[in-house]
C-alpha cells in the first residue's frame, strides 16, 4: 500500500531537495570572507568540510529516489569528487538568486531565507542541511500530503525552555514576527487537530492543553532536522515582514539580531498550512554523544542530525568513528560521486 500511495504521490507532485555547503578551507572563500571579517567572530565549525558529504549523498540516492532535483547552494566551490552535471543536481551559486545587496555573505540565514528566489526550485521541497542523513527509507508522504500540504507537528513550547544564549535570541526574533501577526485566541480555538492530532504523542497533546490559554504564542517545539516547505509560504512571510527580513539578509555573518527560516515553519504552522505527522526514528545528537555510533548504525534510525558544533578534546577520534559508521551502513558510492 505504501509503495502504490508513494509511486502515485510522486506523479502528483514534484519535490525538490535543498542543501546549503560551503567549503571553509577554499583558499578564495577564505581571502573574501576576512575582507569583510575585521572585528568580528564566527564559529569555524559551521564551515568545516569532514569529509561526510559523501554519504549525504548516498542516503539520498539510496532513500529518497523520488527527489527531482537536488539543489546544491555554494559560494562557488564544490567538492572534488562531486559529479556536478549530474541530472538530478543543481548547483547553484549565492549570485544566482541572492540580490546584490546580499552578497557576499557568510551568514547562513540570508541563504535559507530568500529561497523562494530560486526560480527552477519546486512550489514543495525539503530543506535539510549537510549535518543531517537520511538513513532510512524516506517516503514522499513523511513530508508532503495528498493535497500537497507539508507534514508536520505544533507542539507548543516556551523558547526559554528549548534554547539559550545567542541562538535564543534568534528564535525569539522568529516568534516576534509570529506574534505581531498572530495571535493565539485568533487561531488555535478552530484549530483543535492542529493542537490535539491522534498523530501525537501524549507529551505533545500535554504541553499543548497547558499553554493553548496563552493569549501569545510560547514557542514552538524547534528540531535541527529537515522539514517541509512550501515557496509560497516564503513569498507570503516576505510580503508581511518584507523589512526586517531584508535588514536581516544584510548580515554578513551571524547576528542575534537575524532571522531564521524557522519562521517560515512557524507561519506555516499557525496559518494551518500543514497537515498534522509526527515523525519516529529523527534524532538530533552532538558528535560527542554515547549512542551517536549505535544510532548511525540500528536500522530503526529515519534521520539523524550529527550537530558538529561541539570541538571537545577527543573530536577528532569522534569524527573518525562517525565516518566508520557511515561507511558501514552506506558502503556503495553514488552516482553523484566521481571516484
């Protein structure tokens, strides 16, 4: 049954997949990024290339073969080994989509937030991230429905609760622009699957009932994993919010003061673009955890985000356990690799 409604689905509705990448040892990337550098500090984890693009790839041949197009978002530079007049992928540059006035950046949001410029991109797409593997079967319908709406949860979620520091102040910015055009006593009386599907679990429903009198909205539960979008969802966020999202795509680097494409997620969630799905077997794990190996490699694993942020003593071993692991579970190359 899951296979026929896949095949069907896929005839329907075309989904792309987006990936951000920059490679942080590019000699070129790296004479233009200290230009503009001066003063300030950027984590150069966010930039480091380790080697594991490869099975990013794999995962996606391998379990998501209804995909169309991979769009593969670069400064400029690709990897080696990457086949890059491949028919499924599409390289594009920051200059193909970003306006003038964006770019350079070395700021990952301006580049999730101005994706609805992307003209050949699909109205339905994933945007996942180089840190996250797709490690088991994906099916069309774990993201998009029938009717072509993004799969999706509304777990209610105080921000203070879920983040701290710089990225907190980062996701209270998204809530801000939720807030100032939604309200919950507004939205959320009539949408009573949206909060309380059977697709939840019991946590989910819980912490739902408990905040649902809030007249604004707490947060919402965010995960570092792929999620579903609509392009329209984009054209409509930037047609509401157009000037702080254009102040925010003005930063070169990372700032408290920048916005997300989270809250596209968010949009989507309170106008009720989405249909409720709560997904099992994602995990988000830091490359120091104890069960990141076992988790790569159980069979159960769906998705896995392997956040590289963490550089305890002992990181390099941690990275060359993690690549073991994925040449284990994801041993054959891919069409998109060279050698």
């Amino acid at each position: 049954m899951a296979s026929k409604l896949s095949g069907r689905f896929c005839m329907m509705i075309n989904i792309d997949l987006v990936i951000p990448w920059v490679d942080g040892s590019d000699p070129a990337w790296l004479e233009e990024k200290n230009k503009y550098l001066k003063h300030k500090s950027i984590n150069s984890g966010f930039y480091q290339d380790h080697g594991t693009m490869r099975y990013w790839f794999r995962c996606v041949e391998k379990n998501m073969p209804w995909i169309r197009y991979v769009f593969f978002i670069t400064w400029g530079h690709t990897p080696e080994w990457l086949v890059t007049d491949h028919p499924k992928l599409k390289i594009i540059n920051h200059k193909d989509y970003l306006p003038n006035e964006f770019i350079p950046t070395f700021n990952p949001n301006p580049l999730n937030l101005n994706l609805h410029r992307i003209k050949e991109l699909s109205e339905h797409f994933i945007y996942a991230e180089d840190d996250i593997f797709f490690l088991g079967k994906q099916c069309p319908e774990d993201f998009f429905s029938d009717e072509g709406l993004p799969k999706d949860y509304l777990w209610l979620r105080p921000i203070t609760e879920q983040f701290d520091g710089d990225f907190a102040h980062i996701m209270l910015n998204n809530l801000m622009f939720i807030n100032r055009h939604f309200s919950m006593k507004n939205i959320l009386p009539g949408s009573e699957d949206l909060l309380f599907s059977s697709a939840y679990p019991e946590k989910v429903k819980e912490d739902n009932n408990k905040l649902r009198s809030f007249a604004k909205f707490p947060g919402f539960k965010e995960s570092h994993l792929a999620y579903a979008f609509l392009k329209s969802s984009f054209e409509e966020v930037w047609k509401m919010y157009a000037m702080p999202l254009y102040i925010s795509s003005m930063h070169k680097f990372r700032s408290i003061s920048d916005l997300t494409n989270s809250v596209v997620r968010d949009y989507q969630l309170v106008k009720g673009k989405f249909v409720p799905f709560y997904p099992k077997g994602r995990y988000f794990r830091d490359t120091a955890s104890a069960d990141l190996a076992d988790l790569i490699l159980d069979p159960n694993t769906s998705m896995i985000c392997i956040n590289e942020s963490a550089k305890e003593e002992g990181y390099p071993e941690q990275m060359r356990i993690i690549k073991s692991c994925l040449e284990q579970k994801l041993p054959i190359p891919s069409s998109f690799e060279k050698y």
